[in-house]
C-alpha cells in the first residue's frame, strides 16, 4: 500500500466557535464603549441645558447649583464618562426628562414592536429575495434576470417613507385592505392591555399565546403593510447580493462535478451551490436585519407604530437627550450583537472557517 | 472625428494620456451598450440641466403663495402637477428643489471621501498603533446605524442643510476609509513609493501627492453607488424636519407637508417622492454600469 | 463494436465580439481501450472531453455530424436521458481537487450523493460503497477521510477521493482531463498508478487529457493531437517516435530528454499551413 499522509484529526467544530465568541465578545465590548463614548460627547456639546430642561426656568440659583451637583456635573469630564459609563453597565441609561421614567425601561417597552415589524420584514425579503436571486443567477441576460435587477434597483432607491405613505393611501384609504397605523384597531388595544397575558410584547406573538386569534388576524392586517415595505427594502439588497454570490459558485468546478455525477439541476443550485452561497448570504441577512432595525425610524413615523424609532424621533423633538441616545445605544447594541451572531453563523456553515 | 477614433483605439499608444483617454474611451462604447447605465446618465444629466436651469424652466416662483389657487389637482392649466396647501406650484417647488438636493450631494460627495481618503491613507500608509486606533474607530462608525447617527447629530447641531451635510458626511466616510486603506495597503511597499521616499519627500507628501491618487478611482466609484443612499437620508432628514427648512423647497420636507392632505389631496406628497425615486434610481442605475464597466471581476459574460 | 462514436464535433461560444470556435471538427471513435487527447491549453482538449457528457453551458453550444455513447444518440438524448448517462455509465475527474470538490460538504457526502440520490440505495449500503470505493484508491484511513472536508486532504488525497467518487458507479467510460497536473510531481505517479490500476482491472474505456505528451504516450494505446481546435495528428502510442506532423515533433522536441545535447530546447514552430487560421 502506498504510504499516505493521515488526516489531521480534525478539532471539534465547537472549539473555533467559543474563540469567535470570545473575539467577537471583545469586538463587541470595544464597539459599545466607542458606541457610548460618541453618545456621551454628543450629550455634552449639546447646546440644550439638560437641568435647565428638568428643573424649568424658574428655577432658583441654589437650587440649580444643587441639581449640578446632584448630577455629577461639576465632576471633570473624565470622570462624568467613567459615570455615565458604570451606569450604562448596570442597565442605567439616565432618565427621560419628558416622562421622568428610566429610559431603559421605556426603550425595552417599545422594543418588541421594532423587533416584530423588523423580523417580519427580514423574513419576507428572504423568501422573495433569495429566490429572485437564484432564478437571475441561473439565466443571466434573460427576462428575469432584467426584470429582478431593475425591482432590485428600485428598492434601492425608494424613499421608504414615501412609499410607506403611497402604501397607506392606496391598501388603507381607497381600497381598505390593510388595517391602518398602529398595531392594533383601538378596541383590542385596550383588549391587549388589560385582559392578556403579556408574555414578549410583541402581539402576534402573545395573541397567538392567548389564543386570541381574532387579535391575532388584526395585528396582521396592521403589520403587513409596514413589514411588506420593509421587505421589499431588504428584497432589494437580497435578491442582488444571491445572485452575485450565486453566479459566483455557478461558475466553479464543483459544479460540474455534480453534473456529472448526473445530479439533477435543482439540486446543483439548490444543495451544492446554495450551502456555499449560504456562507456569505448569512453575513448579508444579518446586515438587513439590523439595516430594517435602524430603518424603521421613518417606517415606524408613517405607522404610528409604537417602536423604538419613533420613540428616538419623538424625543429627538422634545428635546429628550437621555432618552435619544439611550434608544440609539440600545440600536447599536442590537447592531453589533446582529454582526457578532452572524459571524458565529458564518463559522457553524462555513467548515474551512478557522478561529 | 475618426481619426480621434484612431488615435482613442490605437493599440500601441505613444503616451500616457492617450492610453489613458483609449482605456476611457473602450469604457464609454461598453456603457453606451448597457441601456440601464444610458438610462442613469441621461436622468442624472436631466438633473444637472434642471438645476442649472430652473429659473427658466419653472412656470412659476417656488415660494410665491397664492391662498386662492391652493391644492389645486394636476393637469390644472398653469399648474401642471397641482399646487400645495399654501397655493405654491408643486412643479416649481420640484424643479428649484433639484438645486437643494445636488447641493447636498455635491457637498456630501466631496467631504464624506476626503475624510475617509484622509483616514484610511494615514491608517494604511503607518500602520502599527494608528492603523489599529483608526480601524478600531472606523470599525465603531460602522457599527453605528447610520440614519440614526445622523439624527442625533442634527439634532445637537440643531436643523439646517449644512448641518444635515455634516451629519450624513460624518456618517459616510467609513467605507471610504476602508477602500483607501486597503489600496493604500497594496501601493505602501511598491518601489516607486520607496523611490519617492529616498527623494526626501516626508509622509504628507507621499500620501498626498502619491498614494491618494491611486485610491481615487475606486473611491469615485463607490461615490457615484452612494449617492443615491445620500439622497435617501437627505430626503429622510427633510422629512423628519431636520434638513432643510420651510419655506425653502426640499423634496422630502415637501413630502412632510403633503402628509396632512394624503388622503384627500395625495399628489402634494406624492410627486416629490416621485421626484427622489426618479433621480436616486438614475445615480444608481448610473452607478451600477460603472461599476459593471470598470470592475474587471463583475464582467458578467 | 465502439464505445464512443464523434463525427464532427464543432463548439462554439457566442461573445461580445463574435462567435469563438474552441473545437472546430473533431472526429474519434473509442472502444474500451486508452485514448490521450494532448495539446498545448487552448487547443480545445478539455472542450471536447465535456462535449461528450454535454456540460458546455451557455454561451457556449455543441454542434456535431454525430456523437453517440453505446448506441445512445448523444444530441438527441434528453436532458433526462444524459442525467441518466452522466455518473452512472460516463465519469469525469478534473484538474484540480481543490476546485472539483464542494468545500462545504464532507466527503462522506459527496461519495454517497450519487447512490442515495440516483440510486436511492440506503444509508448504510452506500456508506459501505464508499468506504470500499475509498479503499480501492488506496486510502488507509476511509472513515477519517469520510468526515474530512476536502480542504482538509492534500492534493493527492483530494485526487484520489475524486476519483473513487467517480468509480463508484462502475462507468463504462472515464474521462480524466488532466488528472495529475495540480499535484506535486511527488504524487502524480501514486495517482496515475492508482488511476491505471482501476481502468485495467474494469475494463474500462478512457479518455486521457493532458498537455503532457509522453506522459500519454506511456498511459494510452492510442494518440489523438489536437491544435487550436483540431486533430492535426492520430497515432498509435508505440508509434509516437514516427509522428509525421511538425507539430506533434515539436512536442516532442521541445522537451529535454536524459543523455541528449544540452543545446537550447528548441520552440515551437508555428510556421506551417497547419498553423493558419482556418486551415
């Protein structure tokens, strides 16, 4: 027999994965402490005096003095970070000057909306996008690959919140298909505040839950058109990017090989090139995902939609400085901790990824 | 002109320039081809000419009132897309808003880079520490959703059209960063750099006046791809009321206001939008042909 | 009765300036013995061996006076019919494992897909085959190499499992296009061993492609030469020495030989009619 090279024995998958981990831990901690740094420097070259804003006008000097240092603002900027950052730590995003409430707690109340309307739209531009893509991949030049590209184009260049108001007008206000802003008709707003278990405030979830399921199809007719709008955003960017990474692998030799081993053509495309399209695909996905968390700013105006954008721009208009930049903190958050699950992601699919 | 053809696709050119000129050449004729690049160009070439036109080509002053003519529907005679809640014509108001809106490109299109090039050179060209603090600090800016950045920034430097360029070019730079600096990284040991550098030339100049040149035409590139992304956060700036200010006719705030009539008067906020579809469709269509043309790896067949 | 019948092959490819001919007339016939395809790259070698499984892919289009496998019409078969043709009676190993392989599937995978798929033949028996498969390229280790990636297995390894994947279904005819070009110099002999070995003992037909002129002239029994798309040359193998075409002679000449003059190598000449376009 000839002499041959053994096969390293290979690690356990798991090993590279707790490195990524840790890694992207770090990058993750790093990130946040830029993320909070950035947020804190805007707080404070803010031109709005925020004791001003709590204690009101009339305000005496001496009670003035007392706020400043009841709020730590004569302590030296370094040391006012080191505060602002040890709260943050704790959960501790300051207080709203509007609602007197703690931001962290308001922004974990909106969240879930975001979060639905977000996800929502996620998985409706995967299901159109990576198809659409697959189908121009697999006939370059065709009809359908002009026609995917030109719908791709478009999203890419579509003012979301105009066609979030053409969207209303037309499925809302003429032909009265869609439930309008809002996640719910007024009557089981009230129902879902005070007769339903909340269990992750996000309704579709908790109406299912409660088997409320006259809820449940309002809270659809609510989100479907915010969450198609959206979709079609992230069917923009998925569609585009399948179809580069897919003709991509198309090209490769492997490819053949499955041809001869006589494997029929949807099983080309849709096992052998599709789990190497996979790799780079989940990075992208994760990039919309968070891209749709951060676009339903406008989204979320249109809407009405209680979420974490609108609750930003809300404040943003009041003049709320904690409660702006908590909410963005806790966007920036959601971004890196989105970045740092795809990579691990990427590392499960991806065999040759190494830590 | 056919001898300048000659000249363009003379295979063995005797200088640099005409290389350089034939290499463009080859590119336009491959554009020409591409009907969807066309189509870019020719809406972004409308753009430049409405906007150096516009007090020609509009019927009427953008800002004159007129309470008794208000949200009057299109195909009105002598207000052919309608007019608004104060009576202004709303094809007037779009065409001076060409000019806002290329003012903020134009503006963000030349600061957004110039920032990243800086950065990313420096980055590139040291390495060590730098390169690790400025990645890190790019790496961060990435992170950061960008509308949302740009919000809480113009919402410190309070509402304005400089201020919301600023804010979107401070958002921007990162890639721009990041293509320089791996650019920088290719050239940073070539000999000529070497050369330059045993001339006596310091680090400014070599960056300057030799590594920012070679970052330039894929820097440009991602220009062109991002404009439209720019028109969109602009737009999305106008219409949360912290771009450009009333009475001034910007198109995403001109949507803002059209908001209150969606229903019973919808083209007051719909033919603006029509207005920003059309024209970021155009910079990307343009800048995907550009793309396809001067990417030798995105050649599709 | 041969195996292998092609009658005027021709392949063209539609591109932006005009239509390309990579093979350009070529004619065989093959009946269960070795056949070597050589010819500098370009020459349309590689065209002809996929011509035969039918995988040139748009732009490119396959045109022949006739092309038949075992009585079956090759232009007229359906897609279906070639599916049925491809793997299970015609195999192909390519140039390069690293390339030919799918990185994310392991190789227990790629081996068993064929006969879970095509064959729908149970996980436990085609787990069997492929490790007998594995066995029969002379790996020591088959269960290891079952689990392994292919980015993990050297070249040679990787050449091998390829190969093995494509014995598995017993075809009555592999085409090998340069099966030991990307391996170390090392290695190429164990694979071609090996490879020589399983064509022998199943009495198989082949098509050798490659650059290397002896190299085929060792391996096949007989000699097809192309250039820029045609069979400027066909000859038995033990006759390579007499070759009367200047090209096939300056293959031969341009190669260094042990005990001759250490002169210069001579180029190749390019000058005859043979060389013209369109000849």
């Amino acid at each position: 027999m000839v002499d041959i090279a053994p096969v390293p024995r290979r690690p356990s998958r798991l090993r590279p994965l707790f490195w990524g981990v840790g890694s992207g831990l770090l990058t993750l901690a790093l990130t946040l402490l830029g993320l909070l740094f950035v947020t804190f420097i805007i707080a404070r070259i803010v031109p709005i005096d925020p004791l001003l804003s709590i204690l009101g006008e009339r305000a005496t000097t001496a009670q003035y003095e007392a706020a400043r240092l009841a709020y730590g603002l004569d302590e030296p900027m370094w040391k006012q970070f080191a505060i602002y950052l040890w709260d943050a730590v704790q959960g501790d995003l300051g207080t709203s000057i509007r609602t007197r409430e703690p931001v962290l707690s308001e922004v974990a109340e909106r969240f879930p909306a975001t979060l639905e309307l977000a996800t929502l739209g996620t998985l409706f531009g995967v299901i159109t996008g990576v198809p659409a893509g697959v189908l121009a991949a697999t006939r370059p030049g065709s009809i359908s690959d002009q026609v995917v590209r030109v719908v791709g184009l478009l999203g890419y260049s579509m003012p979301v919140f105009w066609l979030g108001l053409i969207g209303l007008l037309v499925f809302y206000g003429k032909l009265d298909w869609v439930g309008g802003p809002g996640r719910l008709d007024a009557s089981y707003q009230m129902m879902m505040q005070f007769q339903m278990e909340q269990y992750t405030g996000m309704i579709l979830v908790d109406s299912a839950l409660n088997g409320a399921w006259d809820m449940f199809a309002n809270a659809i007719s609510h989100i479907v058109l915010p969450a198609a709008l959206l979709g079609y955003v992230s069917m923009a960017y998925i569609s585009r990017m399948t179809r580069s990474f897919m003709m991509n692998e198309l090209s490769q030799e492997y490819i053949t090989t499955a041809r001869v081993k006589g494997m029929p053509e949807w099983r080309v495309v849709w096992v052998h090139a599709m789990r190497n399209v996979l790799v780079p695909l989940i990075t992208v996905i994760a990039l919309s995902y968070a891209y749709l968390l951060e676009g339903s700013v406008l989204t979320e105006t249109i809407f009405a939609w209680p979420g974490l954008g609108s609750y930003i721009t809300d404040a943003l208009f009041a003049a709320d400085m904690p409660a702006v930049l908590g909410g963005t903190v806790v966007v920036g958050v959601a971004f890196v901790t989105l970045n740092m699950l795809s990579d691990i992601l990427y590392r499960l699919v991806d065999p040759r990824a190494q830590a | 002109m056919s001898s300048l053809r000659l000249w363009l696709t003379d295979p063995n050119p005797a200088s640099r320039r005409q290389a350089r000129l034939g290499q463009g050449y080859l590119a336009w004729l491959r554009i020409r081809r591409n009907k969807l690049a066309m189509t870019g160009l020719v809406i972004v070439g409308l753009l430049l000419l409405m906007a150096a036109f516009a007090p020609l080509l509009a019927p009427h002053d953008p800002l004159a009132q007129d309470l008794s003519r208000r949200l009057l529907p299109p195909g009105t005679p002598g207000n052919l897309l309608g007019t608004d809640d104060f009576g202004r014509d709303i094809l007037s108001r779009i065409i001076f808003g060409s000019r806002i809106t290329l003012y903020i490109i134009a503006l963000v299109a030349v600061t957004a880079p110039l920032l990243g090039l800086l950065i990313g050179t420096i980055s590139g060209y040291f390495g060590g520490w730098i390169d690790a603090l400025l990645m890190r600090i790019t790496d961060i800016f990435l992170a950061f959703p960008r509308l949302i950045l740009a919000l809480a920034l113009v919402a410190v430097m309070g509402p304005g059209v400089e201020n919301a360029v600023l804010a979107i070019a401070l958002t921007a730079w990162p890639p721009y960063a990041r293509i320089a600096r791996a650019e920088t990284l290719t050239v940073r040991n070539s000999d000529y750099i070497a050369a330059v550098r045993l001339q006596g030339a310091g680090a400014p100049r070599i960056i300057w006046g030799h590594i920012v040149p070679m970052c330039l035409p894929s820097v440009i590139i991602r220009v062109t791809l991002d404009m439209a992304g720019v028109i969109l956060i602009a737009a999305g700036l106008g219409f949360l009321g912290l771009g450009v200010q009333p009475p001034l006719p910007e198109w995403g705030q001109m949507i803002s206001s059209g908001r209150k009539f969606l229903f019973e008067q919808w083209w007051v906020a719909t033919m603006p939008g029509l207005a920003i579809l059309i024209v970021s469709l155009g910079f990307n269509l343009l800048g995907d042909g550009l793309r396809d043309v001067l990417d030798p790896r995105s050649t599709g067949k | 009765m041969s195996l292998l019948e092609v009658k005027n092959l021709r392949v063209t490819f539609a591109t932006e300036t005009g239509p390309v001919e990579a093979v350009r007339g070529v004619s065989f016939s093959l009946g269960r013995e070795r056949l070597g395809i050589v010819g500098e790259s370009g020459s349309g070698k590689t065209m002809t061996g996929r011509s035969v499984l039918r995988l040139i892919r748009p732009p490119g289009r396959i045109e022949a006076d006739a092309m038949s496998f075992d009585g079956v019409d090759l232009m007229a078969a359906s897609e279906r019919e070639m599916r049925a043709l491809r793997g299970n009676r015609i195999g192909m190993v390519m140039q390069d494992p690293k390339y030919s392989l799918n990185p994310v599937m392991n190789v227990g995978e790629q081996l068993t897909e064929g006969l879970r798929r095509r064959d729908r033949i149970g996980r436990t028996e085609a787990r069997a085959k492929a490790i007998a498969a594995l066995e029969a390229v002379q790996i020591r280790d088959p269960e290891r190499v079952m689990a392994a990636y292919p980015h993990e297995l050297s070249g040679g390894m990787g050449q091998r499992v390829m190969i093995a994947m494509m014995l598995i279904p017993e075809p009555d005819l592999l085409i090998a296009d340069e099966p030991t070009s990307a391996l170390d110099v090392t290695v190429q002999a164990e694979v071609l061993a090996i490879l020589d070995g399983l064509v022998r003992d199943r009495g198989m037909g082949l098509i050798f492609i490659s650059h290397d002129l002896r190299l085929v002239g060792r391996f096949c029994d007989r000699i097809l030469v192309m250039y820029k798309g045609k069979v400027v040359e066909e000859l038995e193998a033990k006759n390579l020495a007499q070759a009367q075409h200047p090209y096939t002679q300056g293959l031969l000449n341009c190669l260094p030989r042990i005990g001759g003059a250490r002169g210069p190598l001579p180029g190749l000449d390019r000058s005859g009619d043979w060389a013209k376009e369109g000849a």
